[in-house]
C-alpha cells in the first residue's frame, strides 16, 4: 500500500493538464493553452494554464456550398486552377473563423494543491466537484467563478469528472 499522497501544487496541475490534453469524447474540444511551464507555487496560487472550449459556429456546411458555387464557373485554364485554389484558402479561413475558443477554466498552483476556477458552467462545476467530493466555493467576481480544490493527485480524475460534466452541459445548452 502507497503511503505517500502526491500533493504538489504544480505535480497535480501538470497531471490534470496531460488528463485534458489525452482523453477524447466529450473532453476533445477542451485544450490547456496559455501555459506558464515556470510556474512557481504562492500561498494564494499562481496562474498556471487557461482551459479553453472550441466552439465550431453553426453553418458550416454553407461555406462549402459557397465554395463549391464558385468553383465551377472557372475551369478555364491555369488561370482557373489559380482561382480553385484561392477559394479553397478562403473557405479553410472563414472555417478558422468560425472556430472559436472560449475560456473553460483557470487553473491556479498552491504549494499543496492546485485550484480551478470554472469561468463558465459554474454552477454544473460545483454541483458535480461536491457530488465527487471535492472543496468547492464560489468566487464573488464579475462573471462570477466556481472554485474547485485538487489537493492531491488521487483528486485529479474527480476533477476531470467535473470536466466533462461541465463540457457535456454546455454542449446542450447551445
């Protein structure tokens, strides 16, 4: 029996981020971005990494009717070919443009544990991360945040639990 308890601030933040990172489903329009990799633990934590949600906008699907419209009227030659092309990079932008990403999370390292701090789906975050039993309280700041507590490594796949709840709820309220 393991007698140590991983309780790194910095240790539990990188294993939550490499949980995000690696796991698909719900969890594969989650990324770790922003990452300070020098991070060093503080008392009242320190900013580690973002966690943002893409979002692809809906209608996508008529960007490739558009292209496919324009693409038939030009087959003329090399000029033409040139053409193809040029459309073919204006879809791949307008599709770069409609992919969006918005803020999840912010995750914080302590000397003992690491701190999230749900941005958007607060209140599915503190409902699942208490059902998991994890600390929870809320952040009185404009937009309001939930704050979840990972004290130990044991703690980091509840945390990813709270992940996709929160993922899966926003998912279907859009």
């Amino acid at each position: 029996m393991v007698d140590d308890r991983l309780t790194d601030g910095r240790r539990i933040a990188q294993l939550l981020a490499s949980e995000l990172d690696g796991l698909g489903g719900v969890l594969a329009a989650v990324a770790v971005t922003d990452a300070d990799r020098d991070a060093d633990p503080t008392p009242d934590g320190a900013y580690a990494y973002r966690v943002t949600l893409r979002d692809r906008a809906n209608g996508s699907g008529g960007d490739r009717g558009d292209a496919d419209r324009g693409g038939g009227d030009r087959r003329d030659g090399a000029e033409g070919d040139d053409d193809d092309h040029a459309d073919d990079a204006d879809r791949l932008e307008r599709e770069r443009e409609q992919e969006q990403e918005r803020e999840l999370a912010v995750v914080f390292v302590h000397p003992d544990r690491a701190r999230v701090e749900f941005v958007a789906g607060q209140d599915v975050a503190a409902a699942t991360a208490r059902g998991e039993g994890l600390r929870v309280r809320p952040k009185a700041v404009r937009p309001p945040r939930t704050l979840v507590f990972v004290e130990d490594g044991a703690a980091v796949k509840r945390a990813v639990a709270v992940f996709e709840a929160t993922v899966d709820a926003l998912a279907t309220n859009e």
